[in-house]
C-alpha cells in the first residue's frame, strides 16, 4: 500500500483584509471552484444528516453540466445518516480524503479511512456514522442511474484505492496513469469514477473533446490546466466542472504529483431529447 494525500476544505471564514480577486470562473462551457471558496457561509445542510455540513460543487443545469451532482462532505464526530438519499433511482460514489467512517451498506459494516472508494447502487439501503473523535470529510457524487432493458444495475463494493495499482496511459512511460474501480467493458454501469494521476511533467498532450461531462476533483498537487480556450492554474481542492464537449488538457508542472477525482458518463445513448438524461 502506497500512503496518499487527499485535500479537503475545513471552511473558516475571510479576513476583512482579504482582496477580492480569485480564480473563481463560471463560462458558457466550464466552471472552475477554488477551495478558497468553500467558506462557511456557503456550506449547506441536508434532511435527516446530523453534525454534518457540506459544500455542493455540482448539481444539474439546463444547458450545462446535467447528470451529476457532486458534493464535499464533512462529517463532525458523533455525526452521519441512516436515511442519507432521498432519491430512489440515484447510484453515488462516495471517496474519503480524512477520518474514518462506518459505512452499513445492505447491512453490511464496512470501515472507510482515507482513499476509502465505495460504490453504492440505485435504490440500496445504507447508513454513515462518524464514530470517532475528529471529523471525517468525504466527496460525495450522484447520479439518476439510467436503467437498459436487459441489462441489470450494477452492485455495491467498497474498496481502497490504494490497494488498486494504477493503469499507465499508452506511450507514457507512467507519466499520465488511471486508477480504475470498475471494469470499463461492464455495461451495467453508466458512470465511471476514477482517479487520474500525472507525475511532474506529464501532459494531456491534446485538446481531449468528447461527449462525457466531467467533474474533477484535484486531491494532490497542482497544475496548469485547458478548459475551452483558457489556460488556468488549480491546485489541490480546487473543482473544475465540464460540458459535454469542453476542450480540456493539462500540464502537470510539479513539484509534486497532480491527482484527481474524476466523474465521467458513460456507456448509454444520448438522449434524443431536450434536458439531458433526469427524468428520461
């Protein structure tokens, strides 16, 4: 087991002497999320969850991003959930960046610590407790699972990425890797959720167009990245979020590895309709 960081916000508040001027973006084709702006007055809270806040970086918008939501969530000891999802068709993702929680998953206990990697599938009953004594923050991605005649819905794990060896991309020399949690060829799933690591120097070495949206959480280092027509710096805990289509690229400058978080949809057809895959 390799031993990895994971950056996670603990909000706070400004100064008064703060100035102004941030990274912060929202274009016609991408939004780029600072961790300087998940701040407590813009954390929200949830039906049926105790002793926890979080931050929402994505939720579906006509004429955006459309199917995903995508939350960071910090758990205060004593804190979690026995009714944590409203939404009986939603599939999640959840990822541990700090502390440790217990996560029932079709009565199943399991332990999450850091680099914790659970999927949970359409309509499964689950529960969350932070039952130790600092807080624990975890992302949180959702989707409206999109069922196929013939095709039935994925089932629930739970893993560690860091028990998962990395997939280098071809002709990279180990520069630019994946760490896969799912079988690319397993048609029952209709999101992919991985992380994508870039040793110093490694390089996207194309403008990447494609129909996937993209959310990217960055959980380590800090690089220059691609969005449309714009160069832009990010840094860990930053959150890029990408249209279908967004040209997208990245230089890993150092002087440490540059990893992320990443939400692609997959494996279905494009609806032939307005408003994207909700409700369809």
């Amino acid at each position: 087991m390799t031993d990895r960081n994971y950056w996670a916000t603990r909000g706070g508040h400004p100064p008064q002497t703060d100035l102004l001027s941030d990274r912060a973006m929202f274009r016609e084709s991408y939004a780029v999320i600072p961790r300087g702006t998940q701040r407590d007055i813009v954390a929200s809270v949830l039906p049926f969850w105790f002793k926890t806040r979080l931050w929402v970086l994505a939720r579906p918008l006509t004429g955006f991003a459309e199917t995903f939501s995508q939350y960071l969530v910090e758990v205060s000891a004593g804190g979690g959930s026995d009714r944590p999802e409203e939404d009986l068709g939603a599939e999640a993702v959840l990822f541990l960046m700090e502390g440790h929680l217990e996560l029932t998953l079709a009565d199943a206990p399991h332990t999450l610590k850091p680099g914790g990697y659970a999927f949970i599938s359409p309509g499964e009953t689950w529960a969350i407790h932070n039952r130790g004594t600092d807080a624990a923050r975890f992302m949180w991605i959702r989707k409206r699972y999109q069922e196929v005649p013939g095709i039935e819905r994925p089932t629930s794990f739970v893993t560690n990425e860091q028990d998962i060896d990395p997939t280098p991309m071809p002709g990279t020399e180990g520069r630019w890797a994946t760490t896969r949690f799912v079988d690319a060829k397993d048609m029952r799933h209709d999101m992919h959720v991985t992380i994508v690591t870039f040793q110093p120097g490694g390089i996207i070495p194309f403008a990447e167009t494609h129909v996937m949206e993209h959310g990217l959480y960055v959980l380590e280092g800090q690089a220059v990245y691609r969005l449309n027509e714009d160069w832009v710096e990010v840094q860990e805990g930053d959150f890029m979020w990408l249209r279908a289509f967004c040209p997208q690229a990245c230089y890993a400058g150092g002087p440490k590895p540059f990893r992320y978080l990443l939400y692609k949809d997959v494996n279905r057809h494009a609806p032939l309709a307005l408003g994207g895959h909700a409700g369809r």
